[in-house]
C-alpha cells in the first residue's frame, strides 16, 4: 500500500518570498509518478508539476520546482515569488506506473500574505 | 489541457431522494473516469472507478448500491446517489483519464466538483 504524508497543515509567506511545503511517501514500488496539485477557493484541482520517479533530474514548471529525492522517499514543492493567486490547499499525490489510482496527501493550505 | 465538466455545481436536496451528477470529458475520450468524496478540509478519497462498458469497481467501504456509477459512452460517467442523507452530504469530484494510446502516462483531469447538500 501507498501512503502520502503532508506534515504541514498551514502554511503562510509574505508575498514575493519562496515557500517550501513538504511530502514525504512510502511505497515498495521502484517506478512511480509525484504530483503537487494546487486547490484553490474555487475547489477545481489543478495539476502544478509531475515527477517521474526513473528521472534523477528535478521538474521545474515556472516558479514551482521540486526537491525529489527517492532514497528518502521525499518530494518536497518550491514556490518562488509568491503570488496572491497561489493562495489555495496544495496536496502532494503518488501513482504507480501504469497504475489509475493517485493517492493524496492530506493538504497544506498555503496562504499567500500581500 | 482537456476539460473535464461536472454538473450540477450544486445541489440541495431532501433526504429520501436521489441525485444525479454528471461528469463529461469534453475535447477527449475517456475510458475510464474517477469518482472521488471531498469533505470539508480534506483530501480527496476515491470512492470508485468507472470503466465505460463495463461495471464500475468501488473501493472498500463504499456501498455500490447507495452510490451507483453508469459509464455509458468514453465521454459520460453519471454518479446516483440514491436515498440521500444528510451523512451523503460532501463535495463530489469526478476526474477522467484520456486515452494518449502510448507510453505508461495517461493524463487525468479533473471536474469543477459538485457540492451536495442533503436537508
């Protein structure tokens, strides 16, 4: 079984600071795909960045980059220059290749102070 | 990116009744489409999956007969709850999976949500 955990609740930064929210995942398996997906007010999931699990190389998608490091099974989101709009619950998620299922953390609500 | 519909938004309803929520993939085909219960400040937890053509397959501690799941073509999958209680009452999200054809990745996406309110 897959577990996904989010050890922050709630989180704040002041507007134009870098922001890090944590995710840490357990799983047997050896290939694998990590998201961060971004909630906002209007409760519409939107996918930030994917990761695939067989490439070394961290993805960057804009402001938001990842941490990812598979030995320590951790897969840690990176926000510079934040902006009021990326106020929202931002849940990390794993899925297995090939697999359907994603399995989400429980969410950090990241609020974005003007 | 594709666009993935829900409707309704919301809905209010008496309990005892049933409702219907749809989730449509709008620009792609979608074999198969997800049905996930969102409560209040928490994370999203799947309650089934919904296969086109063929019978849905529900998670542990779902009850098939009060949540009943129709994929009846690759671009509708229609949630019933049926004799609502306020207990019912959450945030339904569907999300739907296109079909690329090639490689491990098929990209889901995810509707708007539906909000159920059961009086």
């Amino acid at each position: 079984a897959q577990t996904v955990t989010q050890s922050q609740p709630e989180m704040s930064v002041q507007e134009a600071e870098t922001v890090t929210l944590s995710c840490t995942y357990d799983t047997s398996e050896s290939n694998y795909y990590l998201f961060w997906y971004k909630q906002p007010p209007s409760r519409q999931m939107i996918l930030v960045i994917r990761q695939e699990a067989y490439k070394q190389q961290n993805a960057t998608e804009n402001r938001f980059s990842v941490n990812f490091q598979k030995a320590a099974k951790s897969f840690s989101l990176k926000i510079s220059d934040s902006q009021l709009g990326d106020t929202a619950m931002y849940f990390c998620a794993f899925m297995k290749r090939g697999g359907n299922q994603f399995y989400f953390g429980t969410g950090t609500s990241l609020t974005v102070i003007p | 990116g594709a666009v993935v519909s829900q409707h309704p938004s919301r809905v209010i309803c008496k309990s005892g009744t049933s409702v219907k929520i749809e989730c449509r993939s709008l620009d792609f085909q979608a074999t198969t489409m997800f049905w996930y219960r969102q409560f209040p400040k928490q994370s999203l937890m799947l309650m089934a999956t919904s296969n086109e053509g063929s019978k849905a397959t529900y998670e542990q501690g779902v009850e098939k007969d009060k949540f009943l799941i129709n994929h009846a073509s690759l671009t509708l999958s229609t949630l019933t709850v049926t004799s609502a209680h306020p207990e019912d009452s959450s945030f339904y999200i569907c999300s739907a999976r296109k079909n690329s054809g090639t490689g491990f990745w098929n990209e889901q996406f995810f509707g708007p949500g539906t909000r159920l309110t059961v009086l």
